[in-house]
C-alpha cells in the first residue's frame, strides 16, 4: 500500500563498463567490417523486379473452370467459389445457402474437422469461408508459397528415406477445400456445433453494427419475394429447420463441376490445375447424388431488376436495453435507403462503371472518403454511401444512424441530395472517376485474398466461358464515364419505388408516402 522510494545508486566508474567493452565474439569496432581490410563488402546486386503473369483460365474435363495470376509474391491465396449463394435458397428454407459454406468446411469423407483445423494450423494458413455477391459461395485458403503444395505422405516419404523419421505429409489445399467440395460429409453432429454461432453472429451484426444489418434486411425489402431477396444470413426460425438433409440436397443440386471456379494468385496456373487433378476424390455431375437431385427452377439471372420491387418495414427496437451496444442508455435510430441500380454483368461494363462512379458522387457529397473493404470498416454515426452488385442488377443508397430525434430530418435531407446528383459538373465528375477508381483498386488489389476473390467471381455465371472480366477493362470503363451516362444510373434509380429499412427507435418514423418517396 506504501511506496518505498530508493534513491539511484551512483555507479562508479571502476565498477562499470561501457557497451563497447563487453565482448560477445562479434567483430571488435576498430576493426573495418567486410571481407576486405579497409574496404566494405560490396553490396548485393538488387532483385529484378517481379513481373506479374497474365492472367489464364483453363476449363477441366469435368467442366470446373480454373482461373490464376502469378505476380510473383510470397503469399498464395487459393480458392473455390460456387455458383450456388443466397439467391438459389429454396423459398422452404431461407439461410440454407449461409450455412453451406459453413458446412462444406466442417469434414469431409477424408478428414475429419480436427485434422482439417491441424492441416490449417501446422503451416500457419488462414482459411475464409463467406457468401459474395448473392450468388457465390467462396472457400479460401491463405498460406506461404511453399507449403499451399501437396507433400509426401507417409508410405512415401519412408520408401524414400527408411532412415529418417516418419512424418505425415500435409495436402491443405486438397483436404480443406477440393475433398470438401467434392466428398463433403454434412454429419448432423457437425452442424449443431455452429447452430448457436450462426445466431450469436447475426445478433452481433444487429447490434452491434446497425447498419451492415440495416444493409442486409434492405435487400430483403428492396426484392421482397424473389431470390435477390432470400437473406445473406441465417434467420433464426431457419436455423432448426436447415438439417443434413436440406444441406445434402441443396448441395446435389448446385454444387456440381460446372458451377464451381478455382481461382489462385501467385501460382503456376499448371500447378493449380495438377492439384486439382490429383484430388482423392474426383468431382463430377453424373455423380448419383447429382443426378437424382430434384430439379427446380433458377432465377434468372440475365434480368435481375425485374425482381425489384421495393417497399419499407420498420422494426421497432429499445438498443439501450442490448448489453454493449448504447452503454450510455442512449438511443438511436439506423435507416438504410436504396435504389435500383445497374450490377456488374461483363456484358454491361459500361454500366457497371457509371454506377461506380454515381457511388463516389453520393461519397463526396457526404463528404466520406476512400473505404476499403466494407466487412472491414462499419457505420456508427452518421450518413454513408453503399452499393452491393449483385450480375444484371444492383442496391445503391445510403445508411443514417443517428438520434431518433434527428432522424426524419437526416434522412429526407440525404434523400435530397441524392436526387440533386442527375446533374453533375465536368470538375465534380473528374474527381468522382479517380476516386472510384481507387476505391475500385483498394477493394479488389489491396491484398492477394481481395483479388483471389475478384478473380474467382469474374466469369460469367450462366455460361462456360473462359473470358473473365479484367481490371483493366473495369478501370477504362471508369474512365469514360460521362454525364449523360451517370445521369442513366439515377434514372433508373428513380424510375422504380424506393426501398426503406429502419430498425431501433422507430415509432416516431414516417411512412414512404408521408416522406414523399
């Protein structure tokens, strides 16, 4: 309880020693460093720099499609991505598409979950499995570019050398996603294990982030009804009812050969395609559980605004009362309003650019700045611009979280400001096409796993082609935008109702019509 305070001792000076006079066997300071006496060591030749490989897309017997780029770095991010989302839920199950991508990584019949955590851990990878653009499902591993590789098993490496110890070869990529993909076990006692973490994240996404959450019930309004609109979480009266038979049927019918993609960066694309190859087990569509799946209509995806309907629901909520969310009991209204906007289909870059470059209008009219990816940076005050593409069609608006007293006037004000966007200067749309640009880049090239992801996501969904969409097609498109071609993003926008969500204090909120939209 009472501090002793000692004075400093005093050394003295035959007592102590400078740091040059202790000697740990390194090169004495008096002597010059180098081979040569007198002269430094030349310094090494600097690298050549790294090129990046073109980009090369390759479609397999089995009609799996292979995408890479090498650019030469020492990371290498590898990942599968399905065709087989939210948007192809059964209208029975909502969510099941959520919880595909967490039960394709559970087991499988070659690993069980602790030997596929191990292959992970062993070699300091990183896996990712998420839900990307409605439509995609994406299982993605992060390693060292030497070890994404299979090594020798066991029979192997002890045929090679009886000598040595025996030590058990680790196939990551092969065990954690293609085996997964291919041979995936969906055991009920694996799936209950992560049925209370799938609410605890959508409670946590609603409470703690207002409005990701308000984004993601957005949709649901804005496509009421249509596969747009099936949610990208699991809703909690769905969570019981997506058993291992729902998953195994939902799987035989959308996850075959011909809707799955293999992306990878920083690989030889002939590596990528012999590990795939050399999986224990093949994938392929004349599979029995493939063919005796109960075919039903898809969504079409070549019209996808045609499933827009708009509309609002409000939900009414005290967040003071949630545990860490308002500590100060203070309380707060999270609205989300959107429009129909135009999606990222290959066909219709140019669409797809203005409605990028309409997006950076609304953010410097909110005077926001670059974000990067939007799982990594949230909302908790105030207003800002989003806009989620899905292939033919879009959601572009904005968020407000604020006080509920300040919340009609924030909301109307903002709506205001967008529909003052029509028209736009030459100076103001020079400005907005940089900053897409480099919003566009920091989204998809800020690291390898963005890119894997936009590599893997960047052919056509309803087709076999090989012809992805680039970059460097997207950037130029950005770059031609006019006036008159972001002027046809906002009238569509406007040409179809507009779609409002509001969750917390929202008793005092008015109506659609008694807001004039």
């Amino acid at each position: 309880m009472f501090r002793r305070l000692v004075s400093p001792a005093v050394f003295v000076s035959g007592q102590s020693r400078f740091i040059y006079e202790y000697k740990f066997g390194q090169t004495p300071l008096t002597k010059p460093f180098g081979a040569s006496r007198g002269q430094p060591a030349a310094a090494p030749e600097a690298a050549a720099p790294a090129t990046a490989a073109k980009v090369e897309v390759t479609k397999l017997h089995n009609g799996v499609r292979v995408i890479s780029q090498n650019t030469g770095g020492p990371l290498v991010s590898v990942g599968a991505y399905i065709a087989a989302g939210p948007a192809y839920d059964p209208a029975s199950h909502p969510g099941v598409g959520s919880m595909m991508h967490l039960a394709l990584t559970t087991s499988n019949y070659n690993n069980s979950l602790f030997q596929l955590d191990r292959n992970i851990r062993s070699v300091g990878a990183a896996q990712s499995h998420f839900e990307k653009d409605k439509h995609f499902l994406g299982i993605r591993v992060d390693v060292r570019a030497d070890k994404w590789k299979a090594q020798p098993t066991t029979a192997r490496r002890n045929a090679v050398d009886k000598t040595g110890p025996t030590q058990e070869g680790i196939n990551l990529i092969q065990d954690n996603i293609f085996t997964c993909i291919a041979a995936p076990r969906f055991h009920e006692t694996d799936i209950e294990r992560f049925r209370d973490t799938i609410d605890n994240q959508l409670q946590e996404l609603r409470w703690q982030y207002p409005a990701a959450y308000a984004i993601k019930m957005l949709e649901t309004v804005a496509f009421y009804r249509e596969s747009l609109g099936n949610p990208s979480f699991v809703p909690f009266k769905s969570n019981s009812s997506i058993t291992s038979e729902v998953l195994l049927e939902q799987y035989s019918r959308y996850v075959v050969p011909s809707r799955i993609v293999i992306a990878g960066v920083n690989v030889e694309h002939n590596d990528l395609i012999a590990e795939y190859e050399n999986c224990p087990f093949p994938h392929s569509a004349s599979a029995p559980h493939h063919t005796k799946a109960t075919k039903i209509a898809e969504p079409n995806v070549d019209n996808e605004q045609a499933q827009y309907t708009g509309g609002e629901l409000e939900e009414h909520e005290d967040r003071a009362k949630e545990m860490g969310t308002k500590p100060d009991m203070d309380s707060e209204s999270a609205v989300a309003v959107g429009w129909l906007a135009f999606g990222r289909n290959p066909k219709s870059t140019k669409d797809f650019a203005a409605t990028l470059v309409a997006k950076s209008l609304l953010d410097i009219a909110f005077r926001d700045g670059v974000r990067y990816v939007k799982d990594e940076t949230h909302v908790h005050e105030g207003v800002r611009a989003f806009y989620n593409p899905y292939n033919t069609a879009g959601l572009l608006g904005f968020t407000a979280v604020c006080e509920p007293q300040h919340a009609v006037k924030l909301v109307t004000d903002t709506v205001k400001i967008v529909q003052s966007k029509k028209s736009v200067s030459d100076a103001e749309l020079t400005v907005a096409k940089q900053q897409a640009a480099l919003q566009y880049l920091n989204q998809n090239t800020d690291n390898i796993r963005d890119y894997c992801d936009f590599l893997g996501t960047s052919l056509p969904l309803n087709s076999d082609s090989v012809t992805p969409l680039s970059l460097e097609a997207v950037l130029k498109a950005v770059e031609g935008v006019s006036a008159a071609d972001v002027k046809k993003v906002f009238d569509l926008m406007f040409s179809k109702p507009t779609s409002l969500f509001g969750h917390g204090e929202m008793l005092g909120f008015p109506s659609l019509r008694q807001l004039g939209l």
